[in-house]
C-alpha cells in the first residue's frame, strides 16, 4: 500500500469514526431526554406502563441517592431521603434531578467507545469501566455536597457552579481513561 493509499485509508477511518460518535451521540442524549419525558407525569408523551415498569431514570436517581446517604451519615451526619431529595438535617437539601444524573457524559462516553474501532472485548471492558467511574464520581459529588455543605453552613447560598465543576472533572477523567484506551487499543498487533 502506498503512503497516498494508506493516508486515503486513515481519513475514511477517521471520517467514519466521527460520523458514527455523532449519530451515536445523539441517539443516546436525545434518546435519554425523549425517555425522560415518557415517564414523567404531565409530559406530552408521558405513558403511564412505562413510568410504573421502566423507569431507569427513576432507578438511577435512587441508584445515586442511597449511597450518597450512607456516606453523608457516615460523616456523623442525619439524612432523609425519598425518591428525588435528600435533606441533611442541620445541612442542606439537595434535588437529584434529571440535569444531575450524569446521563449526558454517560452518552458522550458510550458514543466515543462504540464508535472507536477496537474490538469487543476492549470496547465492552471500557464501557463498563467508564460508566461505573462516573457513576461512582457522582455518588461522590452529592455525598460531598451533603457533607462539605453541612460543615460550612456559610456556603450554602455561594455553591451553584456544582454541575459545571462536576462536568469538568468527569470530562477530565473521561478523557484520561479514553487517552490510555485509545493508546492501549491502537497498538499494533504482534504477527
């Protein structure tokens, strides 16, 4: 294969790749956010069998909030929860809401590793990695806003940039396990 074949070659890769993290993006963000409406009462495309049987989100906001308790009272502190709210007695109230679930990095992720080309093994290995991590890395950002809220109650009212600054260091560490991937991924192979 000549240098212009195999330029050719890389390009049509690269293209297909972008294409693909594209459409599998958007499948995925807007197919979370059209779910979203299904199972929320009063939405135009609410459906009540749905709501009551499939509701991931609802699952996943309960997935985050137990834990989130366990740690904010193993810091000594009292928390209640129900399905969307966690109250910190002495501490704050905090909303899990559809924004806070990280659904749209969880995406970006499972866009990225399914249109990479690397093979299965790889790609389920790091879709389950990467989704776990940020799972974890949000169970922590609301136990540590329950906590570091409840001890600097001065704070309450100044802390809003919480999604922003959550964004940025999930997409940081999104983007140091996707190099490592890519890098471990893109190794020749020996013959």
């Amino acid at each position: 294969m000549t240098p212009e074949e195999a330029k050719k070659q890389a390009n049509k890769k690269a293209i297909k790749f972008v294409v693909a993290l594209f459409i599998l993006y958007i499948l995925f963000s807007q197919g979370n956010l059209f779910m979203n409406s299904v199972m929320m009462p009063g939405s135009r495309f609410y459906t009540p069998f749905i709501s009551e049987h499939l509701n991931y989100v609802q699952g996943l906001k309960s997935a985050l909030i137990v834990p989130a308790v366990w740690i904010i009272k193993a810091f000594g502190f009292y928390a209640i929860h129900n399905e969307m709210d966690v109250l910190v007695v002495s501490g704050p109230y905090l909303r899990v809401n559809y924004s806070c679930l990280g659904l749209g990095v969880m995406s970006f992720l499972a866009a990225f590793v399914l249109a990479f080309p690397a093979s299965w093994k790889s790609t389920l290995k790091m879709l389950v990695i990467g989704l776990i991590a940020i799972y974890i890395l949000n169970i922590l950002r609301i136990a540590g806003l329950g906590v570091l809220l409840g001890f600097f109650k001065s704070q309450r009212n100044n802390f809003t940039y919480h999604h922003e600054v959550f964004n940025i260091i999930v997409y940081i560490c999104v983007f140091t396990m996707l190099y490592f991937w890519i890098k471990k991924s893109s190794k020749p192979t020996k013959a």
